[in-house]
C-alpha cells in the first residue's frame, strides 16, 4: 500500500533522483572556459564580434537617407521609436567600388545595433552566421594586419576559416567612425 505524499516530499524525492543521475556529469570547474561571439562576413572576411558589445541582429530596417554626410553613412531608421543611424561597414573600410558590388545581395544583410556610452549605431554587414563558442584560451593574438580595419581587431580564432575577433566598441569610439559629415 503506498502512502500519500505531500508536495514537498514530492519535490524531495524528485531532487534526490536528480542529484544521483547528476552524479556522473563533470563538476562547474572542469569546464571549458568558452568565448562567444556574433559572427559575420564582410565581403571574403569572417568576423566575430563579442557578445557583450552587440545589443541586437536585425533585418535591414528601412531607412531614411541623410543629406551631407559620408557615403558609407546609409541614413537613420526607427528602432522602436528611437533614431538608429545606419553605417555600411563594407563602406566604411573599403574603396567604394566594392562596397556596392557587395550590397547586392540585400537578403542576407543584416545589422549589428551597438549601443556604448552615447553612441547607438547599427552596422550594416554582409551576413550573420549566429552565434560562435570558441574554446577562451584558443584566441590567437591578431597578426600583424594593415588597413583601415587593423585597430578594431582583437586576435582571431582558427576554425574551418580563420574568424577574426572585432571590437565595435572600439569603432564607437573611433574619431573616423564618429566624424560622418562630408
């Protein structure tokens, strides 16, 4: 005959159960100590960017075009009833041939919103690939890299393609980023 339990007894036992299954997992410190990061691509380049410094991936918003500023400056949208001013990345670090042979394919655009001290800005990439774990202590330091994109990289990490690791609070911060009137 089996007796009646109450709800915290009931609890009680569903705990012991748990802990004896749990038993053979690997304790908090033997794990990995993990990296992660957005990824995404501009043009032939892969990039992955911190987790803590993008706010949010969106799709392409509409936006309104800006009058008097850099070309690479796309214009402001409406984020929920605030002004995201719209920068296209490709643009900004490349020659402007390239940007718009790479804008083209507008599906899988998408845009990183940042948002450091008093900038917020949305940075318009070439594509997103989600979410990327690294292994912490696998971050390679950057090599030494020329071009206008060299100070915001942060080291890389190696994979199937090596996945360099930008810093768009360092761009926010960037007296080239922030100067956009022509």
């Amino acid at each position: 005959m089996t007796e009646s339990l109450t709800a915290f007894e009931l609890l009680l036992q569903i705990d012991q159960r748990c802990r004896l299954l749990a038993a053979d997992l690997p304790s908090q410190p033997t794990r990995q100590h993990g990296w992660s990061g957005i990824g995404f691509r501009l043009g032939e380049h892969w990039y992955v960017a911190p987790m803590g410094e993008v706010s949010e991936v969106l799709h392409e918003p509409r936006f309104t075009q800006l009058p008097g500023v850099k070309p690479w400056v796309k214009g402001v949208a409406n984020l929920r009833g605030r002004l995201l001013p719209m920068m296209d990345l490709c643009a900004f670090f490349s020659d402007k041939e390239l940007a718009h042979e790479l804008s083209a394919v507008r599906k899988q655009r998408r845009v990183l919103v940042v948002e450091h001290n008093d900038v917020f800005a949305g940075l318009m990439v070439d594509e997103v690939f989600g979410l990327q774990h690294f292994a912490q202590d696998s971050l390679e330091p950057a090599e030494a890299l020329s071009g206008p994109i060299a100070p915001f990289i942060k080291g890389r990490f190696r994979r199937e393609q090596s996945w360099q690791v930008f810093s768009p609070f360092a761009l926010a911060q960037s007296q080239s980023f922030m100067h956009v009137a022509l």
